[in-house]
C-alpha cells in the first residue's frame, strides 16, 4: 500500500503530444479512476506509472519514492491488462504463481499463496486449465489474482472490463469493487465507459486531450461539471447546453420536468420545451425537443420517470422547468463553469 | 384436418435429406486430396524407398538387367566397405558439427535479430530488415566468392568454423524474417505484463516469448539444420584436406575417384546421410504440431 504521486508529468510522442501537464495524487487505499474518450492520454498516463514509458517531463512518485526512472519491475506495482495478458502456455495456477517464481519464492510459500489469491476470486477448482479453456470472466479472475499474489504497492486496471458481455460486466464491476474493499490496495483504473467510473471511483479524473478537466467524487463530477466537456461526456443522456450570448446555461435530463409537477411558489427557470419524439424505456421516458420560447431554439432532452403522469403532446410548446438550483452555467467562450452560490468549482482540485 | 395430423404422424422419424451440389464437390475435393498424396508419397517416397533397397544389394545385383526389385541376397557389405574403407566417420562428424553449430547460432543470432525488429523502432530497423530480405534473395553461387575472400583473410580457410559462420551467413537472412513475424504475432502485453510481473526484459523474452514462439523457431531450426547437412558449394570451396570434408563433399568425391563407381556404398552412405535428418524431423514433429495449435494467443 502506498501514495502514489504524480507531478507534472507529460508525454510527448514524436507526432503528438499524448499527455500534457498532469498532476495528481492517489491516496493510500484510494480508488482513481481516469476516464476519458478513446485517445485522451488514460492509458499512456496508466502505462507512465507502470514503468513502461518515460514520462518526457515530470515525475511519478511511488509511496515517497521517486520511481520516474525506476523499471517495471522494481516499481512493486500490479497490472491487469485489458486483454488480461494471461500466459497462453502455462496453466492458471503457473500464472498466479509467475510474479512469485520470478521472484525466486520457495515452493511452499508460492503454493500457499497462489492458494490464498485463487480462493479470493473464487478460482480454486480451475487451477489446472490453461486460459484458452476459460470464460472471459474467469481470465478477468485469472489476471486479478495474479495481480494481486504479491501484495503490490499500486493496483494498475487498464480497462478490465471492457472485453464482458454486458450482463458479466455488471457482476464483475460489484465483484471488483468488493474485492478493492476486502484487500484495499491502492488502485487507478481507467475506463472509458462513465458508468464503470462513477459506480467504482471513490474519486474519478475526467481527462480530454491529454489534459486533466476535472477531479472529484462521482456526485461532485456528476453535480459541479467544471466545464462543458465534462458536462456533455457524464451522463447519458447528456446534460442540455443552451448557449445564450456569452453564457451557457446546463441542465440535465432528469431536472428537466413539466412545469406542474412542481409545487407552486418553489424556486423554479421556466423553459418552453416543444417534444417531437418520445422513447419509452421502462422505467422512464425520453422526451426529445427544442427548447423554445426565450431561448434560442436548442435541442435538448427532458427524462421524465415512469411515476410522473404526464402524457406529452408532439408538437406542441410545453411548459417546462428546472429548479434554479439545478441550473448550471458556463461561460460560452472558454466553457468553463461558472461558481455555483456557496461552491466554487475548481477546475483543479489536483492535490486532494 | 384430421388426415393432415394423421399423414404428419405417420412419417418417417427423419426427413429424407436434401442432396446438393456440394455433396458432390466434398466427395471430389476429398478424392483428390487422396489422389495428390498419393502421387505425392510415390514421386518423393521411391527414390528413398529405392535407396534403402539397393544399398543392401551385393555391388554386382546393383547392375542386373532387368533390375531386381527386392535384394536376392541381403547383405550389409556396403555398410562395412563404407566405414573400412572410407572416412565416413570423420565426414559424418564433421557435417554433425557444422550443421549443429550453424543451427544453434541461427537460432540465437537470428532470435535475438527478429526479436528487436519486431520489438523496437530504432533509425534504420525498417532499412535493415528490408535489406535483410534482399540478402536472402541472393544465390549461394554469388556470395561464396566474397566469402571465401574474407574466410582466407580472416585466417579460417579449411577449417569447420568457416563453414558454421557461411551457413550461418546464409541461413540467417529467413530465420530473420520468419521469427520476426512469429514474434509480431505474440502481443506486447504478455512482455510487458511479465516486466511488470518482475523480469528484466530478456527474461521476459525467455520465459514467456520463446516458448510462445516455439514453432517458428523450431521451423527456423530445422530449415537451418537441414540446409547446412546438405548444403555442398561452401564446403567444396572453403574446406581442401580430407579431415575437414563434410558429408556431401566426401560423398561427391568418390564418384569419378576411380573410374568404377562405387554405387553400392555410396547408396549405403545416402541411407547413413538421410537418417540424422528423418531422426531431427520426427524428435521435433510432434512439438511442431503442437505448438501450432496451443500458439494461438488469440483473446488471452
């Protein structure tokens, strides 16, 4: 278990530049997440701390270690790769064991080990098989315990999941997080999928374009967007811009609701909403529109639950509203957030 | 109605199966493959077949018209004339060393080789590899010239080691370009998992890309093997005393020695010749095989 820090550190590739200016702070025992689309410098970030490329400025420090220059090896730190990486040729009990041989363990303790790792997983009775006779799931196991045989300072997860149906991904991202919680090793998990980050971080880091945009807990990301990016890529559907001048004002789907299911008198922005198409999805409705009016014409989306009676009328122009305490607002040249009453959203809340 | 139920429960258990055209092309395809293994195994299999036969013909059945197709009298004397008389021994050593050492040094030189053309991306890499290519494009006619100029500067004329370093030189080129894409074909992540795993880079080369690549390499070592056992142009111009004269080089020498071939030993020495290499083929068939199925690292 160690902090792990990394200060300023960029990446630059001969052609472009991967990772620029990140800096952040990974307290013992935490759960990061670094979540960003395809190509936004996550995994060179992740592969940075790994020791598998050298950062081009800045410094990584492992539990008060400078480790910038340090081999993989030498880092105490545990990957599980998203392809899982498992060994094609030996079995999964030569697998978990591997870290420890390579270590010169003796016999006994690596078996008492590889023991204690594949009971955490729940893999015992699969030791004998080599990977390619195994589930997703079960390699995803595999590659944990392996992972975690040798008690590492730094649990890195470069998008594990990614590679389960959906059903086995829901059970596995539970599973994952209760077994953070039972050993709590420090961890950074990357992800592109903003439903694994806000259901597994205890703290998440939005990255775009190699540069950090925003860092806190899922409800703070959720809740304080710092800028518009953020606004937009959290949250699906995602949350309504209406760019009015030099102001963007933001709402999300789900506080965007037919005037009269408020109660008269609460504190409330009115916002005409004309519906031209409704998705029915079960447990709610996806009304899709323009919001009109004021406003200048915008589509948008209101997300209406199943409770609230409200048959919506195609077509025509209906009074919608926000609670003003929902409403957020960006500034529309640089699309950073503007302070909310009593919360100042920073843009970098680096060294929490 | 009721006679639509009944004539449905009244047929047969299965349905007649509906033929079609590629039925027939299955049936052909299959035919044909036996026919071409089987032309196949009497075009290469007689002449060894043929061989084996007339070496344990007496030196006089050999040139029986019509010829005999079983020997009349079995007998081993062209084996006893060929390890009396001859220096087969020595050849036979010889050609042992030469062809081991040039496999071994193949495999390493050119395993190391694929591995960082495969691995690293360096000023020239792409250069050199294509270059690399272009060498093994060359015949052995064109380069055993330049070769000999160096083996005699170098001092190794007619020794053993001049002929491991050219067949080498020879062998390398392929051994390259085939292990570079059994390597491309292992994933960076299983390396770079082991790195992270605690190996050092070789390490993680030796325990976890090496066995991965075991097939490529183990074709790499038997084209090498095979290609320096037989291999005659390097031996007759690097090598001159009786002492240093591999297999094909002894063996070409006693025709026209004399004016009477020695038919019969020299079959009796094709046989010796051939078996080192069935014995090789057959030690690493079974991992060949093998290792092609188990190799594919596909989703793991």
């Amino acid at each position: 278990m160690a902090q792990l820090e990394i200060r300023q550190v960029s990446k630059v590739f001969t052609d472009h530049t991967a990772v620029s200016n990140v800096s952040l702070t990974v307290n013992d025992g935490e759960f990061l997440v670094l979540l960003g689309p395809s190509g936004c410098g996550k995994s060179t970030l992740l592969r940075m701390i790994a020791g598998l490329e050298l950062p081009t400025y800045g410094d990584i420090v492992i539990g008060g270690r400078l480790a910038t220059r340090l081999q993989p090896k030498d880092r105490n730190i545990a990957m599980v790769f998203q392809n899982y990486a498992l060994y094609p040729h030996l079995t999964v009990y030569e697998n978990i064991a591997f870290p420890l041989r390579v270590r010169g363990a003796n016999t006994k303790n690596v078996d008492e080990k590889v023991r204690w790792a594949a009971g955490l997983v729940g893999l015992d009775s699969l030791l004998k098989r080599k990977p390619r006779q195994m589930s997703g799931g079960e390699r995803q196991r595999t590659a944990l315990a392996r992972s975690l045989v040798r008690d590492p300072d730094v649990f890195l997860l470069d998008e594990p999941l990614s590679n389960l149906d959906a059903k086995l991904r829901h059970s596995a991202r539970e599973e994952l997080r209760q077994f953070q919680d039972r050993v709590g090793v420090t961890s950074v998990y990357v992800t592109h999928d903003q439903v694994e980050a806000m259901g597994l971080g205890d703290r998440i880091v939005v990255m775009q374009g190699g540069t950090v945009r925003q860092i806190g807990t899922p409800e703070e990301i959720y809740q304080y967007p710092a800028d518009t990016f953020v606004a937009t890529f959290m949250g699906s559907p995602p949350m309504n811009l209406i760019q009015q001048d030099d102001i963007t004002l933001g709402f999300r789907p789900e506080n965007f609701l037919p005037e009269s299911n408020y109660p008269s008198g609460s504190d409330v922005t009115r916002i005409a909403f004309r519906v031209y198409r409704v998705e029915y999805l079960g447990g709610d409705r996806l009304l899709y529109g323009h919001v009109c009016g004021g406003l200048p014409e915008t589509p948008a989306i209101a997300r209406i639950p199943s409770s609230v009676s409200y048959s919506p009328v195609v077509g025509s122009e209906t009074p919608f509203a926000v609670a003003t305490a929902d409403l957020r607002r960006f500034e529309t040249s640089s699309g950073r957030a503007l302070p909310v009453d009593g919360i100042v959203v920073e843009r970098r809340l680096a060294h929490g | 109605m009721t006679s639509a139920t009944l004539s449905i429960a009244t047929a047969p258990d299965r349905p007649r199966r509906n033929h079609e055209l590629a039925d027939v092309h299955h049936l052909a395809s299959r035919m044909m493959v036996y026919l071409l293994a089987f032309t196949a195994v009497s075009v290469v299999g007689f002449p060894l077949f043929w061989m084996v036969l007339c070496s344990f013909k007496p030196g006089g059945e050999l040139y029986a018209t019509p010829p005999s197709f079983l020997p009349r009298e079995w007998t081993l004397q062209n084996y006893r004339d060929l390890f009396v008389q001859t220096n087969f021994p020595t050849y036979f050593a010889n050609s042992l060393i030469v062809a081991g050492g040039a496999t071994v040094l193949s495999l390493v030189i050119g395993g190391l080789g694929a591995y960082s053309l495969s691995r690293f991306k360096f000023f020239g890499i792409a250069a050199f590899s294509n270059a690399a290519l272009i060498c093994y494009m060359l015949p052995e006619v064109l380069i055993v010239l330049p070769l000999y100029i160096y083996v005699v500067k170098l001092g190794l004329a007619d020794t053993l080691i001049a002929l491991i370093i050219a067949n080498t030189a020879f062998t390398l080129p392929l051994a390259l370009w085939f292990m570079r894409s059994y390597f491309n074909a292992i994933p960076v992540s299983l390396e770079e998992s082991a790195m992270i795993d605690g190996c050092t880079r070789l390490q993680a080369m030796y325990k976890v890309t090496v066995p991965l690549a075991l097939p490529g390499i183990i074709s790499v070592g038997v084209f090498a093997f095979n290609h320096a056992w037989n291999e005659f142009l390097f031996a007759l111009v690097f090598t001159s005393s009786e002492r240093n004269k591999t297999l094909p080089l002894g063996l070409a020498t006693w025709i026209g020695q004399d004016n009477i071939y020695s038919w019969g030993m020299l079959l009796a020495g094709a046989v010796l010749v051939t078996i080192p290499v069935v014995l090789f083929y057959l030690l690493v068939q079974r991992k060949l095989v093998v290792g092609l199925s188990d190799g594919g690292a596909k989703g793991e």
